[in-house]
C-alpha cells in the first residue's frame, strides 16, 4: 500500500495545529503508521532538503525547520502521496485554496505550517530518512 511522509513543521507545533492537521488525514481515511516529536539539527534538515541546496531561500529554510520540534509522520493509503498534497494545498499559501491545511492555516511561503512527499520515489527517501528504525505493525486484529 502506498505511504507518504508528512511533516508538521515548527510552527505548525507551536500554533496548536497538530491535533487538526492529523485529524485531516484520519478523517479522509488515511492510516497513520509512523509518528515522532522530534527536534532536528542542522545537517539532518539539510538532508531533507538536499534537492533544494542551491535556491536562495536554502539557509533561510533549514534555520526555520530546526527552530523547534517538527511532528514526522508516515501516512498509508490509496494514492495517499497526490492525495496528501491536496489536503496540504499548494506550497504557497497565497494561492492554496481555502479547505486545504495551508488555505485555512498559512500566509507566508516560508511558514507554511506542513511538508508532504512530492512524489512515491521521494516518499521512500523521506520515510527512510526519517524513520530508518522502520515503522510499528499490527500483531494481531483486536477485532
Ligand atoms: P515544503 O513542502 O516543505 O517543500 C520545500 C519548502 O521550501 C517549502 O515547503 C517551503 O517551506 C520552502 N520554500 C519554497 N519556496 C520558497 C520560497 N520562495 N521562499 C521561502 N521558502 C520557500
């Protein structure tokens, strides 16, 4: 089943949003199968964003997502990754439509409150990144 990686960035963490923002994905039926309250360091941020280390707003960016703690989650379902990014809405708040995350939640490109894998390739990377000690699995029905 597909998987994606979501992260609740910092200021996501500090507004109070992480309860609405996981109540988002569970409600459109998404699973959740891996979370984590974590503070990142530097190198860790820049890793994540490596395909990104040439655009201006780099250090800007990786001094914002090691600003506090960050929620890292893994999310299971169908089409979970293009599903995913519309719940988040686009990267700029400016034009993410009202009902996504960042339409109802964000102003400014550089706090967009969340980040969502682009792509099932990247969502590998990331989850494998994030979560390298893999992720919990039911044992046994409690049903
Ligand atoms: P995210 O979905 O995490 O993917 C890359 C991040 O880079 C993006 O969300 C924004 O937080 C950030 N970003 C992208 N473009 C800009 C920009 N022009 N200025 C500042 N931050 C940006």
């Amino acid at each position: 089943m597909e998987q994606t990686f979501i992260m609740i960035k910092p200021d996501g963490v500090q507004r109070g949003l992480v309860g609405e923002i996981i109540g988002r994905f569970e409600k459109k039926g998404f699973t959740l199968k891996g979370l984590k309250f974590m503070t990142v360091d530097r190198s860790f941020a820049e890793k994540h964003y490596a395909d990104l280390s040439e655009k201006p707003f780099f250090s800007g960016l990786v001094k914002y997502i090691i600003s506090g703690p960050v929620v890292a989650m893994v999310w299971e379902g169908k089409n979970v990754v293009v599903t995913g990014r519309k719940i988040i809405g686009a990267t700029n708040p400016a034009d993410s439509a009202p009902g996504t995350i960042r339409g109802d939640y964000a102003i400014a490109i550089g706090r967009n409150v969340i980040h969502g894998s682009d792509a099932v390739e990247s969502a590998r990377k990331e989850i494998g990144l994030w979560f390298p000690e893999g992720i919990a699995e039911w044992r046994s029905s409690l049903h």
